[in-house]
C-alpha cells in the first residue's frame, strides 16, 4: 500500500494530507459518475465498472498525465460520467507534460481518440461531420481550456520561483561585496589606529611610569601618576582588543575579572573597578545596587559596561569635580543602570570631544534590543540611563519606537542581515508585480487578455455549435400530423419529398433499435416533435420503402 502511494505520487513526494486529498477526489469523481449512470438507468455492472475506472484514472493523472488524458479521451463519448474527470485530467496534464511540443502531441492524440470513439459510438455517414465538430468544441471546452489554464499558472508560479532564487543570490553576492569591502577598510582603520593610537599610549605608559619612581613627588602626586600608568596600560590592552575585532571582525570573551595587568572585566563585574579607578583619580562617585543580582547575556552585559564607562567620562570632560551616583537595580524584567552627575562646581576648561559617545551608547543599547536615555536633570546636571533586557529573547519590549522592529527587513538564515523573500505563491505573485508599476500591470494584462480570449472561443465555439444543431433539428424531426399523413403504398419519391431528408446527427443511434424491418427494404427513421413517455426515452417514427414504394411505417420509442 505505502509502495503503491509512493508510486502515484508525482517526482515530488506526497505529504499524507495530500494523499489523503487525492483519494478523495478520486472517489467523488466516481460517485458523481454512479449516480449520474444510475440516473440514466444504466446497468449496474457498466455502472460499477465506471465508477472504478474513473477513480483509478483520477489517481493516476499526476502520474502518467499523458497517457490517462489519451485513455479518458477515448472513454468520454461511451462514458455517462467522464465530463468532470476530463477537465481535471485536462487540468493536470497541461501542468506536468514537460515541453510545448509534447503537450500539443498529447492533446492532439487525445483529441483524435475522442473524435474516433464518438463516430464509433455513434455512426452515421450523413451526420459524421457535425458530430465532428461539436466532439470538437467540447474537447475544447473540457480538456484544452483547463490544460491552457494549468500551463499558464504553472509557468508564471516558476517563473516567480526563478526571480526569487535569483533575487536571493543577488542579494547574498551584494552581501558578499559589501562584506569585503567593510572588512578591507576595518584592517585599514585597525591599522592606523594601531601606528598611532599604539604609539601614543606606548609613551604615556613609559613616562608615567618613570615618573611614579620619582623620589620628589608627594605620596598623593606619585598616587595620581599610578593611576595615570594603569589608565595608559588597560587603554593599550583595550585598544588591542578593538584592533583585533576590526581585523578579524570577531569580538573576544570579554574577561570575567580584573587582571595583573589592571584591564577591567567589560560586563557588570568591571563596573565596581571603574568607580574605584574614578575614586582614585579625585572624583567622588557613589555605587549603589538595588534587587537581586541576575546573569545578563553577554553583548547586554558588555552594553551596560560601556554605559557606565561612557557616562563616567561625560562626567570627567563636562563637570569636574561633581559628585557622581552609579546605581544598579536589578528589576524583575530588566536591568536598569542610572549615572547621574551634580553640576561642574567649575569652570570644565577646554573638552576634546568626538560627539559620538552617546551615539554609540544608543546603538549598543539598540542591538541588543534595550535602550538609553540621556539628558539634564531639574536640579542641574546630567543623567544617562539603560534599560537591557536579561536574555536576547526579550528585546522586543525596549525597541526604540524610531527603529520599529516592524520596520526592520528580514534576517537571512545565513546571519547575514539581508533580507530574503519568504512567500506564499499568490503573495509572491502580487509582491512580485508590487516592486514595479509596469511589471504589474502587464502580469495582469496578459493574464487578462488570455481569460478573455478563451472565454470569447469558447462563446463563439458554442454559438456555431448551437447554430448547426438547432439547423440540423429540421432535417430529422416531424409532426405527429405529418406521419399520419403518409399512406402506405405511395410512391418513394413522392413520401421522401414530403419528409426531411433525416441527414443529421440528431438521428445518430436511433436506427436499428426498433421491431424488424421487412425483407429488403431500406428504411428512413425520423424524431417526433412530441414528447416521450419518459425523459429516458424518444418517440420515432420509420418509413420502409421497397421497389420504390412506401411498404411500412412505425411509430415507437426508443431509449438513448
């Protein structure tokens, strides 16, 4: 069972709702035939044999779409129940035949199937040419316009899947370049930070440190030239560190405490050894912590860090001599961390600035979905403040509201950054013909303009069909008035210039099905324009002619 499944599906593999799916169409097709069959008192056995034949074709159409359209082509005109089968065979052929010109063939034979089984079922040399073409406007209407529809929707869905892939790679090749573009200009900057940067701290170190040894300098002078030898040497550590993450582009773990050299642990752990470096230098800062003290991850934890570092320079450069608070709370759902600053008791002198502390303060906050406020207080002086979430999980609640989270593209699962296109097929269709006007509108033009065209084939299609049936009613059909007109024993010619010549396929399957006809004679069989005891049934009447003369005439009914 499961190998027989795994055979039907199409190349691609059938998921179980889908099989489940398949079956059962396949099995509506066949009761819609049963009772259709039974409706027309068909015998049970031609019936049953139907409604199998029907759900087995059905689930085969996915399969083996040609050959199932040549089968259900050549079994239409027998058939009672065929009609919707038809169009969804129709359907799926013009959807997986690969090629143009295999799917003409395929249409094409299965159009000759059906055209020859109709004159099979139904022979007549007067009327083979209208039975001819009305198989045709409905092999037209049942098999080609849904196979014109499925290959049209077909096509356009994998060009949409081609523009997609191919956006794709565009936008990853556009990352690639760019990629390599801001890493060549990262190992510049790293390399120029270092030739100068490394140079200049390299010579306050050395000179700070042979003025520590100096015997004229006071107890708190030589404390004072410390500081300034262990600013210069956790500067130069952290400037190692940020050449290294230009060049190579990968931050290094930050380090949990502080170490011989005097570097500070850059997390949570290290803002106690900024207070105390603050302390040292002159300043009177004040460390408070509030809550119970929870992990952060590591990129908020390294944000809180610079905040406290960031706000404690602010302070240094634009108030000398304030008083300082660095408070700490840990709150149930975020980490809040709060420097304020008294006003300068003097007057701050020249302050060499980037402008781009802050900044920066707000894009650190930013990434790792906190944020940070700054601004004077009422009572004179300055506040920085930092909401950081603990996990990365919980970013969402402190986006700023300028850089929506809402607003920001797609992630591509490469971590690159660069946003992919992530659809449904008919969004796609439509986001697709979104990003240009004209893209748009000639989709739905030719889209359009091939509905209508169909539409109007079909219509004219029906209308010649319509004409040349209601036309070739008068050829096959007279009034009960006029067959008791005819006397037996008139002459042939006089009788069948009196009657329609009967050359029409209205009259198709009705000779041959009522009582014997005499020895040698050659009969004309003609539709009464009344009507029958049953809608399963048609009134005839039939005039024998022999020796040229009018030896019998008939009236009976006839079952299709």
């Amino acid at each position: 069972m499961r190998a027989g499944g795994r055979w039907l599906a199409p190349p691609e593999q059938w998921s179980r709702r889908r099989f489940a799916g398949e079956t059962t169409v396949a099995l509506l097709l066949a009761v819609l035939a049963a009772g259709l069959g039974r409706l027309l008192e068909a015998p049970a056995s031609a019936v049953v044999a139907e409604a199998v034949a029907i759900a087995v074709l059905s689930l085969m159409r996915r399969r083996l779409p040609a050959t199932v359209l040549a089968v259900t082509a050549a079994l239409t005109p027998v058939g009672n129940g065929f009609l919707p089968l038809m169009m969804a065979v129709g359907w799926s052929a013009g959807r997986r035949i690969t090629g143009a010109g295999r799917a003409v063939a395929a249409f094409a034979g299965a159009y000759v199937l059906c055209v020859a089984a109709s004159l099979v079922d139904t022979w007549s040399p007067s009327s083979a040419l209208t039975l001819v073409l009305l198989t045709t406007l409905y092999f037209l209407a049942v098999a080609v316009v849904p196979g014109l529809a499925s290959r049209y929707w077909t096509q356009r869905r994998t060009l949409l899947h081609t523009l997609q892939e191919r956006n794709s790679q565009l936008l990853r090749e556009r990352a690639m370049v760019a990629g390599q573009a801001r890493l060549r200009e990262r190992q510049r900057i790293a390399q120029d930070m270092h030739d100068s940067l490394g140079h200049r701290l390299a010579l306050i170190s050395v000179h700070t440190g042979a003025l520590e040894v100096d015997r004229e300098l006071t107890p708190r002078q030589r404390e004072v030239v410390g500081v300034l030898r262990e600013a210069s040497v956790t500067a130069m550590h952290e400037l190692r560190e940020v050449v290294g993450i230009l060049r190579d582009g990968v931050e290094a773990p930050a380090p949990a405490s502080v170490g011989e050299s005097g570097r500070a642990a850059r997390g949570t752990a290290g803002i106690a050894a900024l207070v105390d470096a603050a302390r040292a230098a002159g300043n009177a800062v004040e460390l408070k912590y509030a809550g119970e003290v929870r992990p952060l991850a590591a990129a908020a934890d390294h944000a809180a860090y610079r905040i406290v570092q960031e706000a404690l320079t602010n302070a240094y450069k634009h108030a000398p001599g304030a008083p300082i608070t660095v408070d700490l709370r840990y709150e149930p759902d975020s980490f809040v961390v709060e420097i304020v600053n008294g006003a300068a008791s003097g007057p701050a002198g020249e302050v060499v600035s980037g402008g781009q502390g802050l900044t920066g303060l707000h894009e650190r906050a930013r990434l790792v979905g906190g944020m940070v406020h700054a601004g004077p207080v009422p009572a004179g002086g300055f506040r920085v403040a930092g909401v950081l979430p603990y996990g990365v999980g919980e970013a969402s609640p402190f986006v700023d509201g300028v850089d929506d989270f809402r607003q920001q593209p797609l992630k591509a699962p490469s971590g690159e950054g660069v946003p992919v296109m992530d659809w449904t097929v008919p969004e796609k269709e439509w986001a697709m013909g979104g990003r240009s006007g004209h893209s748009r509108s000639s989709g739905v033009a030719i889209g359009c303009g091939i509905a209508v065209g169909v539409v109007m084939l079909l219509g004219v299609a029906v209308l010649v069909g319509a004409f040349f049936l209601v036309g070739s009613l008068d050829k096959g059909m007279i009034e009960p008035s006029e067959y008791e007109a005819v006397e037996v024993g008139s002459a042939e010619r006089t009788v069948r210039d009196q009657l329609p010549s009967g050359d029409t396929i209205a009259t198709a399957g009705l000779e041959g099905k009522g009582p014997k006809e005499p020895e040698g004679s050659s009969c004309l069989v003609l539709m009464s324009s009344a009507m029958g005891e049953s809608l399963e049934s048609e009134p005839v009447f039939r005039f024998c002619f022999k020796d040229g003369k009018l030896v019998e005439k008939k009236s009976y009914e006839v079952k299709r």
